[in-house]
C-alpha cells in the first residue's frame, strides 16, 4: 500500500510531462520557423487547382497546408473569435467583383496590417477590387481595362505568329535574398497587365520589369496615342514588404503560375538560345519562399549593455561611463536560424538625436558588439538599432537608459586644468598680506 503511494506522484509528474513535452519543445525548439503555414487560396474556378497545380505542389512539398475555396464562397473568413485563421492568403481570383463571407477589401488590408503574408494575381479580366487593392499596397495596373502588354522585340518565338502578348522577360532584381543564390537563366513567361510603382511608397520593390521596348496598350486597335505605360517603367512583377514584415506579392498575370508555362520551353527573340524549360518554376518558387519568410528574415536576441568591467546591467549611467553593448541577429534558412553576418549594423545612443554612432562588430557567430563612452551630457537616453537592408526583415529595437551628471562628491577635488586659476588665488592671497603688513609697519 506504502509503495502504491509513493509512486503515485511518480506517475502524476510523468503524465504532466507527457502533456506539456509538445508545448515546451514548440516554444524551445531552434528550428521554429518564423511564420505559420496555413495558407487560404481563393479561386475564380476550382480548375484552377489542378490547372496551377505544379505551384501549389511546390507549396506543399515544403510544408504548407492550403485550404481551397471559392472566392464567392459564403463561408469564408480570415478570423475566428479574435483570431486569424491563416498566415498567408493567394489570390487566384481576378475577376471577382466581390468576396463572400466576411473577406472584403478592408478585411485583406487588416490581415497584411496584422503581419501576414499575400499573393495577388490578376488578369487582363481583373476586377476593380483586384485592382484597388494593388493599389492599397503601392501599385496601379493600367486604368484601360482592355490593356496588356505587349512587346515586338522581346517576344517569346512560338510556332504561330501572334501579337506579341507573350513575352520573355529576363530583367530581375538584382538581390540573392530574393530570388535565391542560384543565377535564373531561363526567361520567364509572361502574359497578361503590366503595373507601374507608386513614387510615393518606398515599401514596393520591381522583381521582373519589362524590356524598354515593351508597352501596354490593346493588341487588337491601333494606336490613337502613346501608351500611358512603355518600356522599363512597367512591372510584371513587384514585391512590398511593409513595415510591420508583412510581405506582398502582386503580379498581373495568373498564367504566370501555370503548368503549361512551368513546363513550356522558351527562346527570346533575337537569341539563338532555347531553353527546354521556362524560368517561371525556378523564379515563383524562390520568390515564394521569401514572401512567405523562408529566407530573409531575421531576429533580434540577447540585447545587453553594461559598464566596461562588469557584468550587470546598471538602472542608469554616469556622464563619462565606459560601456558595452551587445546583441545578437540570425537569420532563418528555411530549417533552422543561422548567425546573420553582416559588417554595415549600427546602434544609436539617441537622445533626440544621435549623440553616438557606432558600427557594431561581429564575432560571425551572430553576436555584434562595441564600446563607447557615455557622452559628457545627462538627460533619459536610448540604445537604438534601425536595421533596413535589402530582401531582409528590418529590426526596429530601442532600450531606455538614463544618464546622471556626477554627484557632488564625485567631483576631482582639483581639477588640473584649473591649476592657473588657484594660483592666481592664492597669489593675490600673498600679495593682499604681504602689501597690509607693508602699510601697517612701514615708517
């Protein structure tokens, strides 16, 4: 009986464990990716699913679980009780004029406010609510609706002359964290509506632009005037990462992310080069995994700072304090988190202004560090580090910290400097005694 109650506790402690050992190795594990993978696919046809299968196949194979409806479904709904349903959401649905369930324009625009991630896909049939929700996030489509793009000398060669709609286009961003390390040689197909960047939004970035020779304007009349989009100006395909790290596809071609482009071979006009496959399966995939944070996104760790010597880290500074300070970056793989290396962070010892500047060096295990020394004026100061680079998630971290003058005993009790000043002190002292005892016994 004493036995049986003595390892009852045993087996309580082990139940507890077995309960919580998910939880615990969910929120401690260093593989963690950054976001989730529910991801909401909206659709003006369910033939789409099996006609862009290859790019939703892509998807799934690195973990994402895609939940397929309609995009006039009545039961859809990014939230439930407060809370999202989804981390990302693809919208495969040009021509819907509106949304069913709860989603509309205001609904999508609060999700990507909230951090989440969004692929926009529209057509030469795409819908003003498409269409101004690309302009929510920094880009306008051609205002005329029979418009796409079209270019005579950039053309993908096909067997059948056509009007040139099918273009082969190869200008990409010049950034490894976007598009990967591995060089895209292949032209990407595309067809449909060319974009344009609104100048006044810094946030959106040209990922595939057209050749100087391409313009938007509808094949099939001729042109009374000159198009309002032309040459390097149109985008094909941009990418905006806001500032709270919600990133944003927008493209104006769905065909883009079909199979019969994935799998079709390509020759640009004027090359002698044929590829046996296109650039879109190389170029989709690896922009996919960047707007769906599986390369560029970093994190902030460990920000410590203390006085040279000492290892805790003090309420406040004195003026003229010698200090450290120190914080670690890393960056996510796609499996794991990596030290992040990079020679160009800097942090901020900000009051109002920046009083102190400094580049942070690093150990290439992914802590960055330097010295300084407090500046000679007192007042409630901030450690800041404003990291912005291309392709990467930015890091917006500030620590509080004030700064005291000295006390009055923590003053020196003669100041070299000063000494001209004592002893102009003191030889007036001398020179007022010595001139009283002149006068006074002087006969």
């Amino acid at each position: 009986m004493a036995t049986a109650t003595a390892r009852s506790p045993i087996i309580l402690l082990a139940l507890i464990s077995l309960f919580l050992h998910p939880f615990l190795s969910a929120s401690l594990s260093p593989g963690e990716s950054p976001k989730g993978r529910r991801v909401l696919v909206l659709l003006d046809d369910l033939a789409i699913k099996s006609s862009h299968s290859l790019y939703f196949r892509s998807l799934q194979s690195r973990g994402y679980d895609l939940d397929f409806k309609l995009a006039d479904d009545p039961k859809i709904g990014l939230q439930r009780y407060g809370q999202y349903l989804y981390d990302g959401l693809i919208l495969f649905c040009p021509a819907t004029e509106r949304f069913g369930g709860s989603l509309d324009q205001a609904a999508i625009l609060d999700f990507v406010d909230s951090g989440h991630d969004l692929i926009i896909a529209a057509d030469a049939n795409a819908s003003d609510l498409i269409r101004e929700i690309a302009t929510e996030c920094g880009v306008d489509f051609d205002e005329d609706p029979l418009a796409v793009v079209v270019d005579h000398i950039g053309y993908a060669v096909s067997d059948t002359e056509g009007d040139h709609t099918l273009i082969a286009a190869d200008d990409f961003i010049d950034s490894s964290v976007i598009l990967g390390n591995k060089k895209i040689e292949a032209p990407v197909l595309f067809q449909g509506i060319g974009h344009s960047l609104n100048p006044s939004n810094n946030l959106v970035l040209k990922v595939l632009a057209a050749s100087p020779s391409a313009y938007s304007a509808n094949p099939k009349s001729k042109l009374s005037n000159p198009p309002s989009l032309t040459g390097s100006a149109i985008s094909l395909v941009s990418v905006v990462q806001a500032r709270n790290n919600a990133r944003v596809l927008i493209t104006g071609s769905l065909s883009i992310f079909s199979n019969r482009l994935f799998r079709s071979s390509v020759q640009k006009a004027g090359s002698s080069t044929r590829h046996e496959k296109a650039g879109n399966d190389q170029f989709l995939t690896e922009i996919s995994k960047w707007i769906f944070h599986e390369r560029g996104h970093l994190k902030a760790l460990n920000v410590k700072h203390n006085k040279v010597g000492e290892a805790d880290e003090p309420a406040m500074y004195r003026i003229n304090d010698d200090l450290e300070y120190s914080i670690e970056i890393y960056e996510w793989s796609g499996s794991s988190w990596e030290p992040y290396v990079s020679d160009d962070v800097q942090v901020q010892f900000y009051m109002m202004s920046p009083y102190v500047l400094k580049t942070l060096s690093t150990d290439k295990k992914g802590v960055y560090s330097t010295s300084f020394k407090v500046p000679d004026v007192y007042g409630v100061f901030q450690f800041k580090v404003e990291y912005q680079r291309l392709g990467y998630s930015s890091l917006s971290l500030s620590k509080q910290i004030p700064v005291r003058p000295f006390r009055h005993n923590e003053y020196e009790r003669f100041i070299p400097a000063a000494y001209p000043y004592y002893g102009a002190a003191f030889s007036m002292m001398a020179g007022f005694f010595l001139f009283t005892f002149v006068h006074l016994y002087n006969k």
